[in-house]
C-alpha cells in the first residue's frame, strides 16, 4: 500500500510539473526515478524491493509490451515500405557495432570475461524511446527521423533477445530458467511474430461480423483487449511477448484505421502508466551499494557507452543516406536504454553464471545513467527542429488577441492555433516518408525506386534538398521510349524483346535533373498548419500527384513529408457520412 501511495503522489506532481516538463530540461520520467530512489532501501527504506523482486520484472515487462504496442500502432506500413532502408541500416548494421563496440570497452575498462562482456553489450543494445517523446512524438520532426528512431526501437527488443539467451548459456552455469536452445529461441520469436499478425486479425474479422460491432465509447477497449489477450497467450504459450505486441500494434492499426484512433488517447495514457510505475520501482534499486559496487572504469564504460558507443555506430550505419546533419545527430543521440535492458538485466542477474552480479551493475547503473541524459535533452534537441509548442499551449499569441504575456497582439497579426483546442486534421499530422532524390542521382536508380516502390512520382530535391519538382513515371518512360517509336506508335510493335530489354541503356550516364520537363514546375508546398481541406485545394490547384509539407524558417525550408492525393482522399472519404 505504501508503493501505491508513493505512485499517487509521485504521479499528481508529475501532472502538475509536466506543462514546465515540457518546455524545459526538467524530465517526468527522472522524476519516478528519482522518487523510486528515494522510498527505496538506499534512503529513507518506505519499501523495501530487490532484484529478486516479483514486482521488478513485471512491472519492467508490462511496460515494455504497452509501449511496444502503441509504438506499433504509429508505424504506417505504407510510409514502411517507401522507406525501410533507414531502419534496415540502423538494425542491420548500426545496432551489430554498437553490440561489438559496448563488449569492447567492457572488457578492456571492467575487466569481465569476454562471453559476459559480450552479454553485457547484447544487453544494452535495444534502444527505447519513449524517453525521447519530444521528438519521435511531434510532426514538425522529419517523418523519416520518427519513423526511424520508432521502428529501431520496436524491432531491436526482439531481435537482441536471443541473442541474450545464447550468451548466458555460453557465459558458464546457470540456472534451470535460464538455460535455453536455438531452436526454443527461434520458435519462441516465430511464436510472438505469428500470434502478433493473426490474433488482431482475427479480431478484426469478428468486428466486421453483420451481427457484431463496437459502440463508439466502447470502441477504444477494442485494441486494449486485443492486447491483453495477447499478452497472456504470450506468456502462456512462451512467445516472444516483446516482437508480438509491436507487430500487433502495426497489423491493427493497418487493418483498422478507425480503431486505431479511437484507441490512441487511452493507449498513450496506459503506456505511461505503465512506464511511471516500471521507474519508480526501477529507481527503488538504485541504492548507494549498487553504485558503490561499480568501479571507475564501469563509470568510464558507462560514459562511453552513451556518449561514444550508440552516437558512432548508429553514425555510420547512416553513411551514403539523405538525411541531413542535425537530423543524423538527433538520430545517433537518442539511443536510450530502456525497459528491455531492465527485463535483459534480470535475466542476466537470476541466471546465477559467474559475473553475473557485476554484469548486472554495470547494466542497471548504465540504464539509469542513459533515462537521465535522454530523458532531459529531449525538448533541447526537439528545438532544433522548430518544434516550438511542446505542450500544445501557445506561448507567443493565443486566439484572444493577446500574446504570451498578456499583450496585444497587432492588428493583422494572426494568432498561433492551439492544437489543443482543436480536432481538425492538419497537414502535419497527414505528412508522411516518401522517397525523394536529388537532382544530380543517377537516373536509373531513380527509375528502379519508382519500379520497386510502385510510385506514381518521386519528389525532386534541389542541391540544397528544398523540393523542386515532381518526376512522373510517365516522364521516365517517356524517357526509356525512343523519340521515333512516340511519333509512330506503330513501330513498336516491330520492336522484338531483346532489344527492348535494352531500353534502360537510355538512362544510363543521365541525372535525374535530365529527365525532368522543361515545363516543370516546383511542387506545391503547404504550410504544417494547413487543414486537410486546404492541401485539397493546393493539390486541385496545381494539378499534382502529391504536396510536400515544410516549414520554413530563417535557415530555410525544413520538409516534414509528403501528402499523396490517394492518401487524402482517403482521408476525406473517411470522414464522410456514407448515404442511407
């Protein structure tokens, strides 16, 4: 009872400092650490939680499968599939140095064994960031960005878990729990990825029933059943419960649009939650012994891993891409160690091998280490990407006529639009990844993103990466055609396959730049704030497959994503009352 109380209060001054929170360094999450830290055995002794605890690994497990879930339910796979080279570099590449390189140092600087070192880097390896919610939750951040730092994070959990249960049964004897096979891994993973595609399905079929339906003020519990069933056919079947509720998330928002946004409100609120509760208890571990015990060169390793280890690999993970400087930076900055390095770390410490008890000290003071650093730099970085009303309350001019401090606003002057106060759509919330290039590429790689992609056009960049124009695919054919066979169709027809398996020779040695039309013009470009109705207009306006969306500012045009008109007009459409 007395953990409940510390949560409530702990929690009502959360709420009350969050507006401030939000606007400045000061962190929410580090607040629950802190007040976890306090009523712990390492202060003033109000509760009293070990390791060992039951409590620990649950309340770290329900945290991460709630964030996990909802993380999924923000990935579109349409904006996936035009984009997943990021995400591929940072999980293909970026998260196997980052692996190697925390094992490195934990050899070298602690001293453990090189199977537990590696363990260790295996460990720290997953990122989270919901300790980074001021970046990957806000639209004026490039789609791209949050698209990566999100579905780095809802795949890497899965994927270093095996790794973690091979490395404690190479690590030396462990304990009956603990002891594992490959083929128990790899089934566990297909487990939780098939249970994760098929039970929202499933569930999706039923709702569709004739007989059956939700009620509208019901309709948000749909998604939150479907994940607590799922979460406990997870653990009574042993399927990866981590790899299930991210896949799940992404099937049912996919499938169920409407569910999906009746469900966010109450998903963000339980997956905070949860995390508010897995921190406090977290944070009651945190006592002086446990920082005692670590060496300085586990504090030197813990630095390095922050600062040196995660920024560097993801770094050149993302060598040869488009995206800009501050953007690769925010993105090698904010790799947080969250509740699947807490979950990892007890298994490392219940496992009983040898250095299991140092492994997990270096871990857990290594995670909190990271919730303070990421969790507080967050608003700073967001800043850098313009994201100015942090917590959707205007702080320079409100609708009154008045600006942040009570002055009047000049006449003419528009005010900012709380998005607080509003529901209607805006093309920052519709903007999404697409794939662009610039117009020096080289032709025929533009032509097979086309082709693989399936894209009615690709978005022209110029040299400084402002958009200056769309390349149809029909101007690419166009370009692939000989100039004698579009004046006399006919002749075409005389053309045999071989050689018109070598049309493609016709873009070989071109740029992008030298297919575009000399009518082209530059895309239409909306404001973040704009209404969808207003990117309708602009779009009808310009005749034009697609609308960038950007925000300018004294440094230039900042581009956020892009609106198809297939996208918009299912977005129009779903509004709709459909006719009796």
């Amino acid at each position: 009872m007395v953990l409940i109380a510390v949560f409530g209060v702990a929690l009502l001054i959360a709420v009350l400092v969050s507006g401030l929170a939000a606007r400045s360094i000061l962190s929410t999450s580090l607040l629950f650490l802190v007040a976890g830290a306090l009523v712990g055995d390492g202060a003033f002794g109000l509760i009293h939680i070990t390791a060992d605890s039951p409590i620990v690994a649950v309340t770290a497990d329900l945290a991460l499968f709630a964030v996990l879930f909802t993380d999924g339910m923000h990935v579109s796979f349409p904006a996936l599939r035009g984009a997943w080279r990021n995400p591929a570099r940072a999980l293909a590449l970026g998260m196997p140095l980052a692996f190697v390189g925390m094992a490195l140092i934990t050899h070298f600087l602690v001293g453990l064994d090189w199977t537990t070192s590696f363990l260790v880097g295996a460990v720290l390896a997953p990122t989270d960031p919901v300790f980074a919610s001021a970046i990957v939750g806000r639209k004026e951040v490039p789609a791209r960005l949050r698209q990566l730092l999100n579905v780095e994070s809802g795949i890497n959990d899965g994927l270093a878990l095996p790794v973690v249960l091979v490395l404690i049964a190479a690590a030396g004897p462990a304990s009956g729990e603990a002891e594992t096979s490959l083929s128990k891994i790899a089934l566990e993973l297909l487990g939780g990825l098939a249970l994760g595609i098929v039970l929202p399905l499933v569930v999706n079929a039923l709702v569709r029933l004739p007989v059956l339906g939700a009620e509208p003020k019901l309709q948000p519990l749909l998604p939150l059943a479907t994940g607590v069933i799922l979460y406990a056919g997870c653990h009574l079947t042993h399927a990866n419960p981590y790899l299930a509720a991210f896949s799940a998330g992404a099937v049912l928002a996919s499938v169920s649009p409407e569910s999906g946004r009746a469900f966010e409100p109450l998903g963000e609120a339980v997956a905070e939650l949860s995390k508010f509760v897995a921190l406090l208890v977290f944070g009651a571990l945190l006592t002086p012994r446990l920082f005692g015990d670590l060496t300085v060169g586990g504090y030197v390793t813990v630095v390095l891993a922050i600062v040196l280890v995660r920024p560097a690999s993801l770094l050149i993970s993302l060598i040869g891409t488009r995206f800009a400087r501050r953007e690769k930076l925010a993105a090698a900055w904010f790799g947080p160690k969250g509740f699947a390095s807490v979950v990892y770390g007890l298994l490392v410490l219940q496992s009983g091998i040898p250095q299991g008890e140092e492994a997990y000290t270096l871990i857990a003071v290594c995670i909190a280490f990271s919730i303070a650093a990421h969790s507080s730099t967050d608003v700073p970085v967001a800043r850098l990407f313009e994201v100015e009303d942090l917590v959707g309350i205007p702080d320079d001019a409100d609708e009154d006529g008045h600006d942040g401090a009570g002055r009047s606003r000049p006449p003419g002057q528009p005010g900012r639009r709380p998005e607080w106060r509003s529901t209607t759509m805006r093309a920052r919330d519709l903007a999404m990844a697409y794939e662009s290039v610039r117009v020096d590429d080289d032709a025929l790689e533009a032509a097979r993103l086309m082709a693989e992609h399936q894209l009615p056009g690709l978005l022209v960049l110029d040299r400084d990466g402002e958009p200056k124009a769309i390349l149809p695919a029909s101007q690419v054919i166009k370009a692939l055609v000989p100039a004698y066979v579009i004046e006399d169709p006919a002749l075409a027809a005389v053309i045999d396959e071989k050689h018109a398996d070598r049309l493609c020779e016709a873009l070989r040695g071109r740029r992008v730049g030298d297919l575009l039309s000399d009518k082209a013009t530059r895309p239409p470009i909306a404001d973040p704030d704009d209404t969808a109705l207003e990117v309708a207009a602009l779009m009808a306006q310009a005749r034009s497959p697609l609308v960038a969306v950007a925000r300018r500012d004294k440094a230039g045009l900042h581009l956020l994503g892009v609106i198809t008109a297939s996208q918009l007009l299912q977005r129009l459409l779903g509004h709709a009352e459909p006719h009796e």
